[in-house]
C-alpha cells in the first residue's frame, strides 16, 4: 500500500508552481478479451508478457504508443489501463486529478479513478472489461489518478481491427481524451485512443505521431517500484 510520509505531506503543503521533473510508469497494462498483458517499462503487475499482437512504443519518458491488431471473426474487447505518478518524490501522487475532454466514439468506454487502495474501481472495470464512463478523482477531489481507456467491437471475415493508446504531452486535436494533471508541478500529460477497422489485408502497423512522441526521453523515469496492495 501507499505510504503518506510526513516528508511528502509537508511536500504537497508547501509545494509551488513548477514544470515536472519526473514521471513515473507504476504500471501499465492492456487487456485483450479478458487476457491482461504488460506494457511500458513498468508493465502489469497481473499481466504476462506482451502479446506478438501488441506493439509497444512506450518510451522510458513514458509517451508513445500502444498498438493492438487484431483479425478474426468475432466480438472484442480491448482496453488499456495506465498508472503513472508526477513529481512523486517533489509533491507526492494524491494531489491530481482526471479531466475529460472531447466526446467518446461508438463502442468506446473510459474511466478515471484511483487505482483500488482507497475506493477506486478501475482495476476490477479494467480486468472485467467494464469502464464505467466516470470520473472519480475530479478537480477538487484530488488523489492518486489512474486512467482507462477501451473499445467493443466485432470483426467480419476479412477485417483488421487497428486500435491504437498514445500517451503524450500534447492535447490531441480531436477525438475523445482524458488528462492526468497534477496542479502542484502545472503539468498534465494525455491518454487517447483509436479504432480502426480495415477491410482490406495484409494491413501495417502504423508509426506513431511524431507529436504523440514529442517530448520522449525530456522526462525521467521513476527507477524505484514500490510494493502495493489493492482492496480485496
């Protein structure tokens, strides 16, 4: 479990506007029909080894891109669940807050919440493949913010499901988003995601965004994990 040190609590108190130093993956998972599997540096606590359908493109700083293909007849459900932490160590992780922006698409869901020590849900939607569409750490409720973003879809003979997760510091142009803001440092990042559904084989993996990637490597990577555990 989250230790509150009375180090990091006086940190919050006496904390000002600053740009982050530090980002940290604590952990990033995507589930694929039920299948739970680690993506990022830090990867899934409860999930095996990245899929051959999974390309991941997340880099130390944390951005890039997750990419999921998928082909086959049949009914899907993919997600994907991001744990990260800001200026940790500068102003602690449950000073933040989640904002939505931009309307979802059809067959989209999404969720921001604390991540299951307190009162959060998110990890159980997220394994269940049930993103409840809320948010549960909203400016003026501030605490530790985990992200969620999925997608129910069928596939017909013959189609490719692209679905592409970005994480970066720039706000997407459109589409559906949600923010991870930590308002001690002044600094969010963004999570957003696509669906494509192609007809035509074989289909490429795409290159992600050169914006989505902007700013990979400027940010550092919490090197310590901590030892947690959830709500039962």
């Amino acid at each position: 479990m989250k230790i509150r040190s009375l180090l990091a609590i006086l940190a919050l108190a006496f904390a000002t506007g600053v740009q982050a130093d530090e980002i940290g993956q604590y952990e990033t998972c995507v589930n694929i029909n039920g299948d739970t599997f680690s993506v990022g540096e830090a990867g899934c606590l409860e999930g095996d080894p990245t899929s051959p359908d999974i390309d991941d493109n997340i880099a130390a700083s944390g951005f890039g891109s997750v990419i999921v293909m998928l082909t086959g007849v049949g009914d899907y459900l993919v997600s994907m669940f991001v744990d990260y932490e800001i200026d940790e160590d500068t102003n602690t992780y449950f000073n933040e807050f989640g904002v939505s922006g931009g309307a979802p698409a059809g067959g989209q869901s999404w969720e921001i919440d604390e991540p299951g020590y307190f009162f959060g849900d998110i990890v159980d939607n997220f394994f269940d493949s049930t993103f409840d569409n809320s948010n549960g750490v909203p400016s003026g409720l501030e605490d530790d913010v985990s992200m969620g973003l999925g997608w129910d879809f069928s596939l017909e003979d013959g189609e490719t499901a692209v679905i592409s997760f970005f994480l970066s510091e720039n706000q997407p142009g459109s589409g559906f988003w949600l923010n991870h803001v930590d308002p001690d440092s002044q600094y969010g990042y963004y999570f957003s995601s696509t669906l494509e559904i192609r007809g035509d084989e074989p289909a490429g993996v795409p290159e992600p965004g050169t914006l989505l990637l902007l700013g990979a490597g400027l940010l550092g990577l919490a090197a310590s994990r901590r030892r947690r555990q959830r709500l039962s």
